[in-house]
C-alpha cells in the first residue's frame, strides 16, 4: 500500500511538473494564434457532438441508478443544443480582447525609469467542479485564452462526459503540436488527489473550487495553494412596498424556477411587511402556477398557507425548485436578514424608490446586487465574458463573474539607461 501512494505521488509530481513547463510555452503564443485555436476547438466540439453525447449517456444512466435528484440531473444532460451552446461559449471567448500584455498603467520616476504594469497569466490553475460538464470546455477555454495552463478536477457523476470533452480539446492542440498539458484531467481523481493537489504550490498557482458547501469548505481550509471560492449562492429577492407588484412577481418567479438547480437561483423571498397582506397571495398563485414547493415564516404563514420556514432553512442552498419567504420591516429589515444569511453571491430588490434603491445598492456586500432584475443574471455570459470559470464570492482577488481578465495578475516592466541607485 506504502509503495501504491509514493507511486501516486511521483506521478502526481510529475503530470504537474509537465503542467508547470508547458505554461512557459504557452506564455509565448500570440493573441491570433490563440483564437485561431480556439475557433477549432469549437468546431471539433462541434464535430464529436455524437460522442460527446454517448459518454454523457453513460453519466445519466449512473445518475438514475445513483437517484440524483432532477436539478442535478438537469445540470449533467447534455444534448446537441447544449453542446452547440458551449461551442458558441468558445467561440465568444475567441473573440473576447486579449486580456494578457495589457498595459495597465504606466509612469516615469524621478530617476528617469519608465514602469509599466502589464497583465500577464496566473500560471497554472486547478480548478475542482462538479455535476456541469460544460465548465470543462468554459475554463479550459478561458484559461487558454489567457495563456493559463489548466488542471480539471470534475466531479465523478460527470465522468464520461467531462472525459470525452477534454479529448477533444487536447487533440486540437496536439494537431497543432503543441503540448496537451495545456488543457487536462486530474490523473488521480480521488479524495486524495484532490488533497495532495491543493498544496501542490510549487507547480499551481491558483485553485478555484466551485461545488457544495462542503467542498469549499474543505479546499479553503486545507490548500496552500491561493484559493478563490466559488461559494454557495445563498441569493436573496426582496419586493419593497414601492415595487410594481408585476414586475414583481415576474422577476420573483425567474429567479427561483428558471433553473433552480444553479448558484445564481434566489433561495429567500423578502417581503415587506407593509404589502405583505397585497402581494404573498399573488406570490403563492404564481409560484404553485409553476409547482414551488414554499416555506415561510410566522407572519407569513398567517397570511397564506404554506410549510413552516425554519431557521436553518434560511440558510440552505436547496438548489430545487423550494422556495423560503420572510416577510420583513422595510428594506432594513431585508438588509438585516442578508446580512446573515448571505453568501456574498448576489441579491435583489424590486422598487420604484430611487433613493431606497440606491440605499439596498450601497449597504448590501454582495458580488453582485440588482434593482429589479433577476439574480439569474449573475453569469459571466450575460455580463458579456463569454463565459465564467466561476463565481467568486472572494473580495480578493477577483469578485462576481470570474472571466479571463480575472484569470490575469501582472507584473512591472522597468525601462532604465543607466540608473543606479
């Protein structure tokens, strides 16, 4: 058994190791050739769509053997419409600007020096995931395009299709003789892998988890790796006395039953106290309308008929179409509850009240914070980034929607002739 880890070790040491050379080649490739590349990336994806879909079947297949539930199951499908739609992913961010050798700024010193600070890759950067097949193809993309190498650590319910996607990907670079390093799948997929992995800092230079609460947990509590967590979406929607009560609505149910099975669904409905007699019966109609299952408070539940909301599922993820409403004292009081519920992920109010929407805008710490708009849109292709490698709930050092310029750092170039100090 001994001998079995140290050969899982040496071979981790060294499938990093290839990882760490390969990101000095690929910091060398232009702009042009890297979108060139991605564009046949996307349409071999394209091409293997056939593929792709007969290892994704053997994922569901073990998914219903497995009883995962329906939001779980939503997130693995892959058809050809999901697959056109990741190749489109990759072909957005071809097109995206290059986010590497950007001059951020520039000045010359008192002793003639001329710095510039310029964008440059992170390096290598591992990123853990579960159940979405298509972060494989939207971080490895991202990564490519901004001269990252990846390290992809999916999770088992994917296997099959996270596999079929990365063979792909690697074979577009391997036409182009360039090293499959580039883009890869973790070799020892265990709980041991993982762990051996986030304190791998001689080789990565950044870990991005994104999952369940307990995997978060444990990779930002055990990596000596830099971490920037993708934590749960703990969103709140709160319709103010001032909201259109349409609009409301409208937005309420987007945010919860559009796809309840993601980070950015809404988990807390808020209402104010003030409309709550108004406005819960058309809440309650819309959303049985769309077979919400709906847990609320005390005043809440006097008002109309729904299960009992109890404190801890004011701070559950429930990632299915559930739904917990409170009913609260202004804006506030809705400020109040996030403050201890939220996540830092993303919340909403709905009013017509400038002054009280600027009021939630300022004393709400989220990543992302609404006026009416639904949370479903914190997402790095609807905020134009073709896509995301997570959602970071960090405020170091990147924040939101994590795109490619997220997945830069930079350094200062000196220009001297002569200068000594």
């Amino acid at each position: 058994m001994a001998a079995k880890q140290r050969g899982k070790r040496d071979n981790m040491n060294a499938f990093l190791e290839e990882a760490k050379a390969a990101s000095r080649e690929l910091m060398l490739l232009s702009g042009a050739e890297k979108n060139r590349l991605l564009r046949e990336m996307a349409g071999a994806m394209r091409s293997a769509t056939m593929d792709i879909i007969e290892a994704n079947a053997l994922d569901m297949k073990a998914a219903e053997e497995n009883n995962l539930s329906s939001a779980l199951k939503d997130r693995l499908l892959l058809d050809e419409k999901r697959i056109d739609a990741m190749a489109t992913a990759v072909e957005e961010i071809a097109a995206l600007k290059d986010p590497v050798g950007r001059v951020i700024d520039g000045w010359v010193t008192d002793d003639g020096l001329k710095i510039e600070k310029v964008s440059i890759p992170i390096g290598v950067i591992g990123i853990i995931y579960e159940s979405r097949p298509n972060v494989t193809s939207d971080t490895a993309a991202l990564c490519f395009k901004s001269n990252n190498v990846c390290v992809l650590k999916g999770g088992k319910e994917a296997e099959h299709s996270n596999a079929a996607i990365a063979k792909v990907l690697r074979a577009t670079l391997k036409r182009n003789d360039l090293p499959e390093a580039l883009i890869s799948l973790l070799p020892d997929a265990s709980r041991e892998g993982v762990a051996k992995l986030i304190k791998m800092d001689k080789y990565v230079d950044l870990i991005v988890p994104r999952g369940g609460e307990g995997l978060i947990r444990y990779v930002s509590e055990n990596a000596t790796v830099p971490v920037v967590k993708h934590d749960k979406g703990q969103c709140h929607t709160y319709i103010d006395k001032d909201a259109d009560m349409e609009k409301a609505v409208k937005i309420a149910v987007n945010a919860k039953v559009d796809r309840p099975g993601v980070c950015n669904a809404m988990e807390t409905l808020l209402v104010d106290r003030a409309i709550a007699a108004e406005a819960l019966p058309k809440l309650k109609e819309a959303f049985d309308a769309a077979h919400t299952e709906l847990k609320g408070c005390g005043d809440t539940r006097a008002i109309i008929d729904v299960a009992e909301a109890t404190e801890a599922d004011f701070d559950t993820e429930y990632l299915a179409n559930i739904l917990n409403i409170r009913t609260v004292d202004g804006v506030d009081g809705a400020v109040a509850h996030i403050v201890r519920f939220g996540s830092g992920h993303s919340e909403a109010i709905i009013t017509e009240s400038y002054t009280t929407a600027e009021y939630f805008l300022n004393a709400v710490d989220a990543a992302a914070v609404y006026v009416n708009a639904s949370t479903r849109f914190t997402d790095g292709g609807a905020f134009g980034f073709g896509a995301e490698v997570g959602i970071s709930t960090n405020k170091l050092h990147a924040r939101g929607p994590m795109g490619i310029e997220g997945l830069t750092t930079y350094k200062f170039k000196i220009y001297g002739n002569g200068q000594i100090r």
